[in-house]
C-alpha cells in the first residue's frame, strides 16, 4: 500500500518585509513558477495542488480558491489545509499524503504570506480563546515569551545564551539569496535590542516576511524521469494535544515537538539523533525556543540545548547544523515559513543549498511549530526510503 | 503603452467581522460564579483526575466527558509571566491595547492546568517565578472575564 | 485503489442556533456517535482530520477550539480548510498512504455566530469586487439568472427542488427545516436576491458531522455493514466570476467524471441509486444534476419535472432534505457522505431508499461552486 514520494523541485519568493510590487496571487505565483522552474515541469505536468495560509493576515476567505491563477490548479485537483504557524509544514504533509495515497503523481505544494497587509499580532491574538484567552494574550511575542520566562527558571538559562541562537541564524543567513535580514548581529546587539515582552528584545524575535514557498512532490515512477538527486520523504508526524494555551505541560521536554520526534526516530529505526541527523531545519520563531525545542529533539538532556548551542554543535560546521538557511528568524512569511524549512531540508539532500549546503547531507530533519503547540515534524533524506 | 511608471499602490479597508461566541454550558457556569460569588470553578476528569480551569466538557487526554466542577482557590503560584512592552492593534477593540502591561501563568490552589490573567504589577524587578498571587475582583461585576481585574502578589510564601 | 470503507458515522441536529454549544461540545457529541456508531474506541483511531474556517469560527487557528474533543490528543492530526467532502479526502488519502488503518474526520460550523454576509463577502477579491457587496447569496443569484436564461429553467422547477427537498426533511431527525409546502409557496417567498428567494435559500445553521474511514482489514474486522469508497474526484473552476460561464459546472463535470472512471461507472443516472448533493439553492440540484451527468446539459428543470429525484423515483435526490434544509458550510458535504452511508446500510427509516447499493455524495467549495469534490460510495 501506498507508494513512495521524493521532493523534485521546490522554489521561493523573493522574501522582503513588503512586496508591493506584487498582490498576493502573483507573488504565489513567483513560488510555484520557481518549483516547477527547479523540477524542470510545466503547469500541465501538476496532478493536483495542495496550498495554505492563515487567513487572517490578509483578510482573505477561502484562499485556495482566490489564488487559483497564481497556484496552478485552474481545472486541477486543488485543496487547503491550514493549522496556523505549522500550515507550511502541513502543507508539506498533505502534499506528501496525496502522492503517497496513490491517487496522483506529481503535486504542487504552497504556503505563502503577504503580512504586510495586516497586524500580525491583532491577527495572531486571535487564535486564543475568545473568552478566556484573548484579553491577555499579546500574540507570538508575549506567547512565546510566557515559556521563555520558565524555561530560563527552571534551567538556568540566561538572555545570553538565547541571544547565541539569533546569533548562529543570522550568520547563516548571509549565505542564503532568499533569506529576508541579512545582517550579521552580535550577542551585544541582541542583548541591547529594545525589549518587546520579557524576555524576548527585538533581535531575538523573527521577523515578518512577505513570501511564498512551494514544492513539487512526486511519486517514484515520476521521479526516475526528473531528477537523479531527488530528496526521498522518509517519514512525517504531527501532533496537537492542547485547546487552551494553559493546558500545556511545561515540565520536561515540549512535549508535541517531543513526540513526533520519537514517532519519526521509532518508525525509521533512528536510535541517536544527535549523531544520525546530518541537518535540521528548524522553525525558531524567537531564539529562546531555539533552544527548548532543541531539547525537543532528543539530542540533549533536558535544559541540555544551550550548552550544545555554546559549543558550536549546531553551526554550519558542527556535529548537527541548525538552520543553514538563516532560519525563521532571517524569514518569516507566515504560511510558508514551515514548507521553507521542508524545502531547504530537501535542497541540503539534493545538494541545491549552494552557499549554505552542509557537505555530504544524506537525512535532514525539518520541523514546523503552531497553534497551541502544534509540532509537525518531516524526515527527508536521500536513500530511498524502505 | 507607454514606459511611464506607475506607483505601487495599497488599498486600505477595514473589515468588520462580528461574532457571537458561546461560552456553553460549563463556561456560563465559571462566569455566574465569578459575578456573584467571587469564585473561580474548574472541572475535574473522572478518569485522570486532572483540574481543569477554565471549566470544559472533554479531557482531551482521557476522552472521556467530565462534569464534576471544582472549587478552585483564588490564590495560586505564578509559573511564568511577561511584561509586555510592545505595542499592538487589539483586535477585539480595535484600539491599541495599552502597554506596558504584565501578565501570567498563574497554578492556581486546586488547579492542574494553569489560567491566564493580567498582574497587577508590570514592574519586572517585582516579578518573579513561584511567587505567590491573588485575583483582585471588581466591585462592578458583570459577567466578565475582566471580573477579575487582576491578581496581585501576596506576602504568602510559596508551600511548594 | 485499495479498498477503504466507511464504518461509522455522526450528526447532531442541525439547529439555527445552538446557543448553549461551543465549537468543540459539537464535535465531541459528533465523535463520539460515530465512535458508538462504529463499536469502537478512541484507541481505535490512528489520526485525525478536523475540518473548519478562520472565518466561520471567528478565530485564527480555528482547529484549536476543537483539539480535546475531536480525540487526536498523541496522536498525528491535521486539519483542512473547506468542504467536509476535501477533509474526508484528505483523510482518505491517509490511509491509502498505507500509514494508518482509520481516520476520524470532523467538521463543525455555527453559521448563528457570525455574520453571513460578511463571511462570504470576504471570499471576493478585496480590490474589486468586494465593494459591489457580493456575498453567497448574492453571487448566487448571478449564476441562477445566468444558468436559468441560458437554458430556459423555469422559477417554478426552481420552486419544485424546495418542494420535494423540505418535504423529504419531514423524514430527516437532524433536519433542520422541513416543511410541505407548494411550488406556489416557494415562488411567493420573500425575495432575497432576485431571482433568490427565502425558500429556494439554504438556512443559516449550527452543527457538526463526524465520519470515520477504516482500511479494508480494519473495516472487515469492526464493521458488519461497511460502505465502501468507490470512487473520488476533485476539481477546481477559475476564481474571477468574470472568467467562467456560471452556467456551465465545468470543475464538477472534471471531478464527477474522475470519481466515475474509478468506480467504474459509465451511465450515472442508471447506476447510481441515490444521490445527496450540494443544493445551497434551489437551482443549484439542477445545475449540479446536469454536471454530475444525471441528465444533459440545461435539462435539470425537466429531471425535477419528471419526479424520478424524488422518493420512489428512478434517482432520488436528496432523501436527508438536502443543504436546503440545513446548511452548516463545511459540515454540509460531510453530512452528505453521512447521509449516503445511512442509506447504503440500510438504516434510513422514513427516508430509506430501497434497495440503494450505489450512492453519490457531493460537496462544493467557494463561490458559485468554483471547486466540487465527488463520492461515489457502495455498500
């Protein structure tokens, strides 16, 4: 049952803080011509396409189908899947699902995000509960710095040792032509940045993008025609086990990134991540969950993350390189920042990554991070999977 | 055509989205407590045992529906806080919600799960983890979550 | 395909407002009918599909309303954003992937909580249409005038689909409104967007629907009536109303012909035994028939003439009363697929079609039916 499925194209906007000089169906389309551009496919080669956002930040109902001229699928097969910060990494699942189901063969995947057409944090506000969440929660920022704030208690975790995080992204993304900051920062900068929810300053905090991401999975039989690199899809996992923000069990690892992980390790006989893992792409939306999900991965004790970070085994050259890309916290276009991590994962495997390709990478893990903590997790790697 | 450049141009509009949303039966339950007897109920799983505030149907965990509600003090541990500092559009007032302003994590006494609410104190050299906190209601209550106007640091030590 | 069934399904009523209900004690009761409806547990389920709309629900996110009471807690979930046809495909997919043995999909909508109008005006684009005021209803009433003048459809087979669909309602326990009323009632209804009026309209509504899809092994093992996947089919038409003839149901007569070339089915009007379709308005069971091949192009008025839709008829068309008669958006497909199942078990009581071994459900997505997706099911 079911059949094998390779990444064998993916592209990517131009990502900027405002794309003005596009609408938001064209700067999709800017992404899925890229795709197919790397595929070396046209539109007619496309059985059906998958796409999604968050429909808040531009205001847009029903996007799969406004954005029909820009994501391929006039007359086509075309669905939404959304799940808030994780939608890429959904999106990449269910491109995923639909090859491996066997009912199509070649499948477009797309996240995007225009969050220059709206607030970001008014429009994030409102995934909390109406009634018993909402009057206090301040979005991402204030969310995230909720679990800073303990998670620095309970280890013993420094504003410093967070900062290294934006520090390693930041650097990497100099070497990334789509990355949207490319300027090299230092821990004094971050520490010095203006201080948006304790304890999260500017500098640790990702930015907002304009951008779009999209991918082509393919099945077997069709990938023998496209490509002799391609990145094999070894396994995916999501979870989601939380309705209110305060549910959450915080002792311990985060527990839905966690979980995957060890679904995904269990399932493909990973028995040493820290050693097996040649690459992760990770989606750190500010650099103190940089580290929490780091312990997340199963590569360290508990609390264990920024001792890793200081001894440089996350950077481009360390044991298990973190964020070749520069990471979200050089891009973030919402919707498509966790396919943008899938689709770097799979350039590192091809060997497409240029500048930033870790030599050799044969399995890259890519995670994507949303709603109350929803972890979705996708193995790529370059043996064909079993 | 000519080779004339055109400005990039947006469009401003504001969209008005209404809604009318239900607090359901355990919800209405919680806010009726917290308007005429300064109390804060949360829901215990029949099967696991945890304490749930707000007050649900479904233990996610378990999957089983609960209906023994359970007295919850109204003092508790503060677990993590912020202060925000940054400014924002509010979107269920449409105004930019005030800042700075603290708030927090709070385990409250009888409580498994944690409840967010707004601290009284946003001075963040005052604040710290395990503290001890309390809700402060207010005089004028109408059926709100803002009942609570806030909690504040107690002088208690932490038990635990 | 590899053969996957169907092997429980839930509603709640369909209500105008549900007022004491949130989004997830919704789906929880929907869940756990279908669990009940199945004989199994929540262990039993491997993954989850929930189904729902930032809009809709009025929240960003909205699948994190529903996280406990759609039972997904440890295990992988996801959720799609349309259709309750789209996410029991997506939850198909799942399992044809060969990664889980069962998928539970949920769809929940409360249409009382926000505001129709402004909802589906937010479906048009933003620079140039939204302005006009166009909504769901207003939108449709350009493609019934489009559709109806094109062909010479009559107000009055209009009126007929009310007639039979709110009368088969009086059959339906999760109706929400049946009635027996007149062609003539129908046409003397208050006039919402000419030529819409109040009883060619869908109702606003409240609910939820849950189905659960097991693989073939799983399904013979728990299920002693198992309904069968056939054949699927989606499809996509162009955005811009201005870019398709909106008489013509180009997108479904694609995705039908796909769900019919894998169930094997070559003549649909003699094959299929009933059918449960998408009729947010009177023309729309019309302009839909004709797409799903049930009779030729522009010859819907003369099928609902003919009375073979109705019960007792060669092709009844929806027995449940149809969306006419309740219309939670992104449960109704959902509830059609559930809807079709009953009826291929046997277990319609006074809707019950006899002898139905082939069913059709259909559901549609966006504006005007811009995306279809097709069910051809089998007992």
């Amino acid at each position: 049952m079911g059949q094998r499925v390779a990444i064998v194209g993916t592209g990517q906007t131009d990502h900027k803080s405002s794309r003005k000089d596009v609408n938001g169906v064209e700067l999709i389309q800017e992404a899925t011509a890229r795709a197919l551009e790397d595929a070396g496919l046209r539109r007619q080669d496309i059985d059906a396409v998958v796409i999604g956002n968050m429909d808040h930040f531009e205001g847009i109902n029903y996007v799969d189908m406004w954005s029909i001229d820009g994501n391929g699928g006039l007359h086509k097969p075309v669905m939404k899947v959304t799940t808030g910060g994780t939608t890429g990494t959904t999106v990449a699942i269910a491109g995923y699902y639909h090859v491996a189901s066997g009912l199509f063969d070649t499948v477009l995947a797309i996240g995007w995000e225009k969050n220059s057409e709206s607030d970001t944090t008014a429009a994030i506000i409102t995934c909390a509960d109406p009634f018993w969440e909402r009057p206090t929660f301040g979005g991402a920022v204030a969310g995230l710095a909720g679990a800073a704030c303990e998670y620095m208690h309970r280890y013993g975790i420094t504003e410093r040792d967070a900062a290294l995080i934006a520090v390693r992204d930041r650097k990497n993304a100099l070497k990334n032509p789509y990355a949207h900051l490319r300027k090299e920062i230092t821990v004094e900068d971050v520490l010095n940045s203006p201080m948006l929810a304790y304890p999260i300053k500017l500098l640790d905090m990702c930015p907002r993008s304009d951008g779009a991401c999209a991918i082509v999975f393919a099945s077997e039989d069709k990938t023998k025609c496209i490509t002799d690199k391609p990145a094999w899809v070894h396994q995916v996992s999501s979870r989601h086990n939380f309705t209110f923000f305060t549910d959450v069990e915080r002792a311990g690892r985060m527990p839905t990134l966690y979980e995957a992980c060890m679904d995904i390790y269990k399932n493909e006989g990973i028995k040493n991540p820290l050693h097996e893992l040649d690459v992760v792409e990770m989606y750190v939306p500010s650099s103190f969950a940089g580290l929490v999900w780091i312990d997340a991965l199963g590569v360290c004790d508990e609390g264990g993350a920024a001792r890793l970070v200081s001894d440089g085994v996350t950077e481009m050259d360390g044991e298990l390189p973190i964020n070749p890309s520069g990471g979200v916290i050089s891009t973030n276009c919402i919707g498509a920042t966790g396919l943008i991590r899938v689709a770097e994962a799979a350039m590192q495997i091809s060997g497409k990554a240029g500048e930033h390709q870790i030599d050799g990478a044969e399995l890259a893990l890519a995670t994507g991070f949303g709603g109350c903590q929803w972890s979705d997790v996708l193995l790529i790697g370059s043996s064909k999977p079993n | 055509m000519s080779k004339q450049k055109y400005p990039l141009l947006t469009i401003s509009s504001e969209i008005e989205q209404p809604y009318n949303y239900s607090l359901g039966r355990y919800g209405g339950r919680l806010l009726k407590e917290l308007k005429h007897n300064k109390k804060i109920v949360g829901i215990k799983c029949p099967k696991c045992g945890h304490v749930y505030v707000p007050p649900r149907q479904v233990c996610g965990k378990c999957f089983v529906k609960m209906d023994e509600f359970a007295e919850i003090s109204n003092k508790g541990n503060l677990e993590s806080f912020t202060v925000v500092y940054f400014s924002f559009l509010d979107p269920e007032t449409g105004q930019k919600r005030p800042v700075p302003y603290g708030y927090g994590r709070i385990k409250l006494d009888g409580a498994d799960s944690g409840f967010l609410h707004f601290l009284e104190e946003s001075d963040l050299k005052k604040l710290k983890i395990g503290m001890r906190v309390e809700a402060v209601f207010d005089e004028n209550r109408t059926g709100n979550f803002k009942d609570i106007k806030y909690f504040k640091i107690t002088k208690e030590r932490n038990p635990s | 395909m590899e053969r996957v069934a169907i092997i429980g399904v839930g509603q709640t009523k369909y209500e105008r407002n549900k007022k004491g209900e949130t989004f997830a004690d919704l789906v929880f009761e929907v869940v756990t009918k279908a669990l009940d409806d199945a004989g199994i547990a929540i262990e039993d389920i491997d993954n989850v599909v929930t189904v729902s709309n930032d809009f809709w629900d009025g929240r960003t996110i909205s699948s994190m309303a529903v996280t406990d009471a759609c039972g997904s807690y440890g295990k992988s979930v996801s959720t799609v954003e349309g259709d309750g046809t789209f996410g029991a495909l997506y939850g198909l997919m799942r399992l044809l992937s060969g990664s889980f043995r069962s998928t539970l999909v949920v769809s929940h909508c409360k249409g009382s909580e926000g505001s129709n109008h402004f909802i589906t005006n937010a479906i048009f684009n933003p620079i140039y249409e939204r302005i006009i005021g166009l909504d769901s209803i207003s939108s449709s009433a350009l493609q019934a005038r489009r559709y109806t003048e094109k062909y010479g459809i009559t107000e009055e087979q209009c009126a007929l689909v009310s007639v039979k669909n709110h009368k088969n309602a009086l059959n339906n326990p999760f109706a929400q409104i049946a009635m027996d009323i007149s062609a003539e009632d129908v046409m003397n209804s208050r006039m919402l967007s000419e030529p819409i009026k109040l009883f060619d309209s869908s109702p606003i509504s409240d609910g939820a629907c849950a189905i659960i899809l097991a693989d073939e092994r799983m399904a013979k093992r728990v299920a002693t009536s198992p309904v069968w996947v056939k054949g699927i089919g989606h499809s996509a038409d162009a955005y811009n109303l201005g870019d398709r003839d909106l008489a013509e149901p180009a997108a479904l007569i694609r995705a039908a012909q796909k769900a019919y070339n894998m169930a094997g089915i070559k003549e649909p009007y003699k094959e299929i035994d009933v059918a449960e379709i998408y009729d947010a308005f009177t023309y729309q069971e019309l302009l839909w028939s004709e797409g799903l091949g049930f009779c030729e192009r522009g010859k819907g008025g003369k099928l609902i003439e003919s009375g073979e839709t109705t019960m007792g008829g060669k092709l009844p068309i929806n027995p449940s009363g149809g969306v006419l008669s309740a219309h939670p958006v992104l449960v109704a497909g959902l509830a059609r697929i559930a809807e079709i199942t009953i009826q291929l078990r046997e277990e319609g009581n006074g809707r019950q079609v006899d002898g139905a071994k082939t069913g059709l459900a259909h559901g549609i997505n966006g504006a005007c039916g811009q995306a279809h997706c097709v069910w051809v099911l089998e007992n």
